[in-house]
C-alpha cells in the first residue's frame, strides 16, 4: 500500500492528527514558501560570490531576495497555514519552554515550526532585510560612500553568515529527534503525519 497524502485543515490544533494512520503524509509547506527559502538560499548565494566580482549580478540577486522577502511577509499574513506567522511565532513563554524541554531531551514534534526554528526563521529575515535595505542605499546618492552604511550591510551579512550553521544544524538536529527529514520536506512540502508513535504538538497561535 502506497502513502497515503492529507491535507490537513485549518483549525487551532491539530488534534485530528492522532487519528491518522501511521502511513499518511501532510501537506505542510506550499510551493511559495518553499519557492522563497530556495530561491533565497540561491539568490545570497549568488550575490555573496559576486561581490567585488560581477556588480550587477550581486545587484539583481540582492533585489531578488528583497523581492522574495516582500512577498514572503505578504504571505506571513495571508498564506496557508503552516506560511502564516500567527501559526508559528512564539510568545516569550512558549520559546523559554521549549528550549527547557529541549535540553530536557523531552522537547515535542512540531508539525510547522518549532519555537526555536521560529526564532531563527525571524532572525534570518530581520538581517536580509537589513542587508536588502543597505545595499539598496549604497547604491543612492544619498548614501553612496557612508562609512556606517557599508559597515552595516557588511556587519548584517557576517551575521546572516554565522547563523546559516545553526540553521542547518538544528533542522538536522531535529530531524534526529523526531525521526523525520526537515530538508526533504521543505523540497517536497510534506511531512510524516505521525513519527514513532510520538505526540504531535504544534505552537500556539499567538
């Protein structure tokens, strides 16, 4: 018997999840999201080899990511579920808890995001942002040269630098605990509607 795949509905819990057979499969990340975290991931990518090396080629993939960013925030409010913020941002609380529970070794399965990839998620995007935003800036007249303007979008590019490592180590990290692959399910937008018999928690919406 193949996979069987669900689309789960919209409600403030997943509760109905717990009564899926083992071998159902979710649709989690719709195609925009994905397309916006790929096409990031390639468009830095770009634009970090070409600095110094081929101006417009770091120009238009520094707009494209502005872009992609403009359209994710978009999306953040009127997306499907697992896109919206109010899905996956934590409060303070919750955040503080899952980190307790993590380093407890007792931390629960998140359909979306977990608190902590939540946080990161934010983070990434805050520094995008500002690296967007100063580089589209150092290309005015206005702020063409200005010593605090290029330091910044410098200083915001390290950062965004040093974080992609934990990124990538806590998706792997948490593919370890719960048995499920996060990097292959952000390719194919599905996840395992159950794993190991485990409770299936997801953040609250705030």
């Amino acid at each position: 018997m193949g996979i069987e795949q669900l689309n789960v509905p919209d409600p403030k819990t997943d509760e109905g999840i717990s009564d899926m057979p083992s071998s159902a499969m979710i649709n989690v990340w719709d195609s925009k999201v994905r397309i916006f975290h790929w096409g990031t991931v390639l468009c830095f990518a770009a634009a970090w080899f070409s600095a110094g090396v081929d101006e417009q080629i770091h120009e238009y993939a520094g707009y494209t990511v502005a872009g992609l960013l403009a359209f994710r925030i978009l999306w953040g409010f009127v997306g499907s579920r697992y896109a919206r913020f109010r899905d996956f941002v934590p409060s303070p609380g919750t955040f503080f808890a899952y980190i307790k529970s993590l380093l407890g070794g007792r931390s629960s399965r998140h359909i979306g995001h977990n608190p902590v990839g939540a946080v990161m998620i934010l983070a990434l995007m805050v520094l995008l942002i500002v690296i967007s935003a100063t580089g589209w800036m150092m290309l005015t007249t206005a702020y063409f040269g200005v010593v605090w303007v290029e330091q910044l979008h410098q200083y915001a590019t390290y950062g965004l630098l040093g974080l992609l490592p934990l990124h990538v180590g806590g998706a792997i990290l948490s593919s370890y605990l719960h048995r499920e692959n996060l990097v292959l399910a952000m390719i194919t937008g599905r996840k395992p509607a159950k794993v190991d018999q485990k409770p299936v928690a997801t953040a609250p919406a705030e």
